[in-house]
C-alpha cells in the first residue's frame, strides 16, 4: 500500500507518498491524470465539510447564563480545579474537603509563628540563674570590650528594647484579635453570620504558664480543632486563608469587586428606595436612590446598572463595588454591611511586611523594627554602639587629661614642698647658729 507523511520542508510541511519496493522504501509520484478526480482530494470540494472553530460553551451549577471558553481547558470555572471538556453532555462533580490537610496546613503556620516568638523570647529573655564575670578591658586601648557585655550581665542582647517590645505586643494581639472582616453570630439560629472570628476559638491559644517551656508559644488544643473542623471546615479555612474575599449580610445586594485598595475590614451601606410612577404605563415602580459605603457616597457607572463604587481614594473601602438586583427592592430607608475578609496568614505577611522596611537614607521613621534595631545598633557613624566607642573615647581622653592635670598639680605641689623643706632646712640652720651665739655670750 501507499502510505502519506506530512514532510517538514523550509517553508512548511508538505504531504510526500511512500511505498515499499524491491529495494526498500520508495517515494511515490502522484500524476494528476484526472483533473477533477485530484480537485476532490481539496477541502474545497464537494466532499469536504469544514467548519471554523468556536468558543466551548457551559453552564456551572444551574447558573442560566452560558459561559464561553476558548479552551476545552477549564481553569478559572471552580476555584482550585482544573476542568477538562471531552464531550458534550452533563456531568457532576463532587469536591470533598481534606481535613487532615487543612490541619498539616495550620500546624505549618503556628510552627512559623512559634519559631519567630522562640527567638524573641531567646533575644530578649533574663536569666537570673546566669553565671556572670567582670567586664573585659581591651589591652592596647583600654577600652571596654563591647562582646563582654553578654558575659557580665543577666540579660539578652535585646532584654528591655523598647522596639523589639513593641513588636512583640502586635505580634501577640494579631494571634489573639478577631479577624479583619469577620462578624461573630449573634445567636444560634444566625446563620449569615461567622461561628468563628479568631483562633482561641478554634483551639489555638497562648501558653500563659511562665512555668511552662513553651510560655509565650502558641498551641493547638487538637480536640478543639477537629471539632471546629467538623462544625465549619470553610470558616477555620477562612480564619488563616482569606485574602481579601467581599460578602455581604444582604439580600439586597452582592459584593461586585473589592478592588485593589479597599483594607480589610467591615463597612455600613446605606440605601434609599424611592418609589415613582412610570409615565408610560402608570404603574408604581422603586428605583435606589442614594447609596453610601463607609459614611461617603458612592458613584455609579453607567456600564454596569445597579453597580456602586466608593470612589474616594482616601476612604478605607475604596474601589470597593456593590451590585443591587434592583428587581425587589422595597420603598424605604435601608442598611446593610460588606465584610472584606482577610485571614490571619495575609495579616501576618502585611505585619512581618511592615515590620521588614528598610532604613532609607538614614531615615527611620518608615522603618521595620528589625531593620531599625539593625541600624541603630550597627551603623558605623550614627549607630548606638558607634555612639558608645564615641562617648568611651572621650571618656579615656577626658581621664588622660585629668591624669595630665593631676600629676602637673602632684609635680607643682612636689616642687613648693621640697622648697619648703628646704626653707625649713634653711631657717632651723639660722635658728640653731643664733642659739649657739646666744649660748656662748
């Protein structure tokens, strides 16, 4: 038989037919004898049906609108999966939560947190039990040597830093607070609302006992955890993953986008639904009136019908956008509120951030603690211990020119006293040269 290739030539591929010979493998030349009978091996020909490509289409758990994809690759559908169209058709998928995953993945976090609180507590603690000598002096200069400080004191090297004990009481409180943008229920039958707001309350606490090795180190009560799991795996996942994720208490409205300014946190919205006769078929109708996110009020895009955003760039919520259905709305004064929920890791990364800002042209006050306490203590012109070799020099040369002033003063008073030894040396000669003279007369 004749069997075709598709060949790769300098200007593409061409199809070249071969055939098995005598002699092996031969190249098959193809005669165009037949005019119409090769026009038929074209895709233009009357055989031939083609039919351009197009966008996949779908719908996800009975949502009426149908979504396109350029791809049979679906990526971005259902967040965490990756989605492979082969057929049409309808299909279900089921998404079970991995518990002891989720449990290694929190363990990973406290086990990051208890390794920074470790080293603070190594750099800062005091210990009374410490065995301590004098302070060494350098021979050539006589200065103290700064390294024997460690050894003639109880403390650390960063025992009553104002700086690092600022930094540790943020640390403490960011594990301890509720979470940005989590509202605790009100009730039992509060079902919009989070069953969990911090970590206490999931089993993961601070050891207060000072007795206790691991004082001051997080730990996870496990029996709490897996009951928290069993209650709410989404809200625990949430407490530590959530980045920036928008929800709402209302029926009224969805949270469109959070935008790429709006802080974490919880804000008031409050609406006004008007009502109007439509002057085409006289029917009472509602619209929304003016609507306020975070005490300012927001605008609206002709684009999007329905859609408020907070435009003010110096509001905590700007960029933030609600999407009103509009549908049911009822006359009156309404409220409700957006919850910007940010999870305990994104916290700690936005504090641990903060705290790692470089000094800038020997500028602080935008600083990290840790880059703070690094330059303070190490730069060699306006650093603390750079401040301290300063203050010893001058103090050793204030103490040589008291040791030049006392021994010129020892010298001078040396001097009037040998003279004056001298002159009492002198008068009790006169005075005995004038009792012999008087004894002989």
């Amino acid at each position: 038989g004749i069997e075709a290739r598709a060949v790769a030539m300098g200007s593409g591929y061409e199809i070249h037919y071969f055939k098995q010979g005598a002699n092996g493998e031969e190249e098959v030349t193809l005669t165009d004898v037949d005019t119409d009978g090769m026009d038929k091996l074209s895709d233009n020909g009357d055989n031939w049906y083609s039919k351009q490509a197009t966008d996949a289409k779908f719908t996800m758990n009975g949502w009426p609108q149908v979504l396109t994809s350029e791809t049979n690759n679906l990526t971005e559908v259902v967040e965490g999966l990756d989605i492979t169209l082969k057929s049409t058709g309808e299909t279900s998928l089921t998404v079970t939560n991995d518990k002891e995953a989720l449990k290694e993945n929190i363990q990973a976090v406290v086990d990051a947190i208890n390794t920074l609180r470790g080293k603070i507590k190594e750099l800062t603690k005091v210990d009374s039990d410490k065995e301590v000598s004098s302070p060494e002096v350098n021979d050539s200069t006589g200065l103290l040597k700064l390294q024997s400080q460690f050894t003639w004191q109880m403390g650390s090297a960063l025992t009553g830093n104002y700086g690092v004990q600022l930094m540790t009481t943020r640390l403490k409180n960011l594990t301890a607070e509720s979470a940005d943008g989590f509202v605790g229920r009100a009730n039992k039958d509060d079902v919009i609302n989070d069953l969990f707001t911090n970590w206490a309350q999931i089993g993961i606490g601070t050891v207060a006992d000072e007795s206790d090795p691991e004082a001051g180190l997080l730990r996870i009560d496990e029996e709490a955890l897996d009951k928290a799991i069993e209650e709410d795996i989404r809200n625990v996942a949430e407490l530590f993953s959530a980045d920036l994720e928008g929800t709402t208490n209302s029926s009224d409205f969805n949270v469109a986008s959070v935008g790429t300014r709006a802080k974490a946190g919880v804000y008031d919205v409050k609406y006004d639904v008007v009502e109007y006769t439509d002057p085409d078929t006289g029917e009472i109708k509602t619209k929304l009136g003016d609507v306020y996110i975070n005490g300012v009020k927001a605008s609206t895009d002709s684009a999007f019908p329905g859609r408020y955003t907070v435009g003010d760039l110096d509001n905590d919520a700007a960029g933030l956008a609600i999407q009103f259905t509009e549908a049911d709305l009822k006359a009156g004064s309404h409220s409700g509120q957006v919850r910007v929920k940010q999870g305990k890791v994104g916290e700690m990364i936005d504090f641990l951030t903060a705290e790692l800002q470089p000094v800038v042209d020997q500028h602080t006050e935008n600083a990290g603690t840790i880059p703070r306490l690094i330059y303070e203590y190490s730069d060699p012109k306006y650093g603390i211990i750079a401040g301290i070799d300063k203050k010893i020099e001058r103090e050793t040369t204030r103490l040589a020119l008291w040791e030049q002033r006392q021994r010129a003063q020892f010298n001078r008073l040396d001097t009037l006293l040998t003279k004056m030894n001298q002159t009492m040396e002198s008068n009790a000669a006169a005075l005995g040269q004038l009792s012999s003279s008087s004894s002989s007369s």
